[in-house]
C-alpha cells in the first residue's frame, strides 16, 4: 500500500479525527527514490543550550555531511538533482529532457522544453510521484 492509499484509508476510517498525518517533502521523495542511505541522528539544536531532537538524517554523497530533511537541495542545486536526471534517464541525456517535459507538460505540448532547476526539479518530483502510484 502506498502512503497516498494509506492516507485515504485513515481518513475514511477516522473521518476529521485524523489531522496530522506527516507526509515527505519533495526532496525527500527524491531521496527515497536515489535510495540514499538513512541514519537516526539528532537535529541541530536551534538555540545555544536546547537539546536537539531525534530526526533522520540523510547521507546523500559516499563519506558525505549528513543532512537534514530541511537541507536536502534537490530543489536549488544542480549538482543534486543532475544524478536524479541520470538515474531517469535510459538513452541519452537529450531523451530524458524530453521525457521529463512531457512528464512536467503532463499533456506533451513542450515547444519551449523545461527551463531553470525549479521546472526540472518539479519535472523529476512528478515523474517519481506518477512511478510510485504505479507501484
């Protein structure tokens, strides 16, 4: 069962009762889906003093900073997302453009083709979205 189904489920269930069910950022689907190692770690602690609390962090890059799921860049830097495009993509990087335009146009009309990271980064959620309901 998919987190969308059992959301649904919950909320047919237990009607209004249910207000809080915690769902994954974009960049965290996009994590997921680049299977990125996880650890239980503590967050950093917002005042001097506080404790911080118990969070995942993510590994993203091989002997890398750890990150929390707010840090996660997939959205403004290209030198995260780049390897998720690879990963999409089956022939050639030129092919995975187009097919990530048609995900993003969702009707096919992509005359001007995707522009800037925030349309490729939207494209990619889509795309990984859609192949998880496929699941």
């Amino acid at each position: 069962m998919n987190r969308q189904d059992f959301n649904q489920m919950m909320k047919d269930s237990f009607g209004d009762r249910v207000t809080n069910i915690p769902s994954k950022t974009d960049n965290q689907l996009i994590a997921e889906f680049m299977n990125v190692e996880t650890v239980s770690g503590v967050s950093k602690p917002i005042h001097t003093g506080n404790k911080g609390e118990e969070v995942l962090l993510y590994l993203p890059f091989p002997e890398g900073k750890r990150y929390e799921a707010h840090e996660l860049s997939y959205d403004v830097s290209w030198d995260w997302l780049m390897p998720v495009i690879e990963k999409i993509g089956t022939h050639t990087l030129s092919s995975t453009i187009e097919m990530l335009s048609e995900y993003y146009y969702k009707d096919g009309d992509n005359q001007d083709g995707l522009e800037g990271i925030e349309e490729f980064h939207k494209a990619v959620v889509f795309y990984i979205k859609n192949k998880n309901e496929d699941i």
